[in-house]
C-alpha cells in the first residue's frame, strides 16, 4: 500500500527506564535496538518504539497499538495473558470488537501505566501461518496525541502533514481519528476518557516519525 500512513518511530518519555526496559525486552520479548543510559528503544516490525527517561515528577502515560496478524487474535491475547493482565472491556469480556472498523483489539499496561492495545484488522493482508510470538507484534498501529482541541489539531495536522481524516471515522467534537488502517493518530480532547479504563487523557512530551503518501514527517510535542 504506497500511500499508508506507516509509525516510523515513537518516542516516548518513561519515570522508570529500568522497569520500562525488562517489561519490553523479557516479558513482551521485543528485541532493544538502542540502549544509553537514559533511553532504551525496540524494534517492534516496521516502526521503532523508544523511551527516554523523564526528569519530571510527573508520570507520562501514553496509548498506543501494536498491529498483530489478522488471524491470532485469540494466539495473541492468551500469549500475552500468560505474562500480565488483560484489561477488562467496558461491557464485560476482554476482547472488545471495533465492527466499523473490522477489527477486534484487547488492551493493558506497562509499568509506566501506558495503555497498550493489541489490534487485528481484518482488512490488512497480514495473516501468518505460525502460532503467535513476539515476531508477530507487526509494527505500531496507533498512537494517541490528546489536545486541547481535537477538531483544531486535527486540521492542523491535515493542512501541514496531509494525514487525512480516517474514512471509517469518528469525528467528534473531543475524538478524531486521523490516517487509515495501517496507521492512526488517535486524538481526543485533554480529559476524554481512554479506552477501556475510563483514564482522563493527559498531554506528554511524544515525538513520532511517520510516513505518509511515501514523505517522511514528524510532530514533535513537549
């Protein structure tokens, strides 16, 4: 697909780069492309995920996705079930099932209290034959990028970067989607609440490279 929108690389900030770094090397297995004393980055398939260490006494959480195989939403959620806890779904389960979308996703966290999804789109051509791994994490899928004023950044980011609005929406006075199946920029209002747990969105320092109609482009937030 020539003109998707693919997460090059996400960087992200973390209060415990120690903890951040045996939860995503050990426990989800992703292989550390980078390490210094006060970051630590991974390859997750085609996109690079990336922490630095904060000196805020703040704790930044963040959302984001990891696009899995069409086909292993069931191999992925008991893999990762077997290493932590799967979140539970507003209306009971911990599979929650997007059928704009066509897509099915369950969530949980880090240590850092991001809220990581796993998504299967079953529009994307990407089924596997073998049982589920951390090989299988095929690349980042969303990213979240909470604003003042979601229909305001949103333009903005259309008009500067070209990222079209997401044609399976929402676009919602404090919620719009941006970018398409491969990739999205999910950005709600400041406060909103995340899925599944309800958490009020907060804005941290998040820098992310991506690739749009085949242009390298990059929104930096501190």
């Amino acid at each position: 697909m020539p003109t998707a929108m693919i997460l090059k690389e996400v960087h992200l900030q973390t209060a415990d780069l120690a903890a951040t770094t045996a939860f995503y090397a050990e426990l989800l297995e992703l292989p550390i492309q980078a390490q210094t004393e006060t970051s630590v980055a991974f390859r997750v398939g085609f996109s690079l995920l990336s922490f630095r260490l904060s000196n805020a006494a703040q704790r930044p959480f963040y959302h984001f996705a990891f696009t899995i195989p069409s086909n292993q939403v069931a191999e992925a959620h008991a893999w990762i079930s077997a290493r932590t806890t799967i979140l539970p779904a507003p209306e009971g389960g911990t599979i929650l099932d997007f059928p704009n979308w066509n897509a099915k996703a369950f969530y949980f966290h880090d240590p850092n209290g991001n809220i990581l999804e796993c998504i299967a789109r079953f529009d994307l051509p990407n089924a596997v034959a073998n049982g589920f791994s951390s090989a299988c994490f095929l690349g980042l899928n969303e990213i979240g990028l909470p604003t003042p004023n979601a229909p305001q950044s949103a333009e903005a980011i259309h008009r500067q970067y070209d990222v079209p609005y997401f044609v399976r929406g929402p676009r919602l006075p404090e919620f719009v989607v941006m970018g398409d199946d491969t990739g999205l920029f999910i950005m709600p209002t400041i406060g909103r609440g995340w899925l599944p747990t309800g958490r009020p969105a907060e804005r941290f320092g998040i820098r992310v490279v991506f690739e749009e109609k085949g242009k390298t482009r990059v929104i930096d937030y501190q």
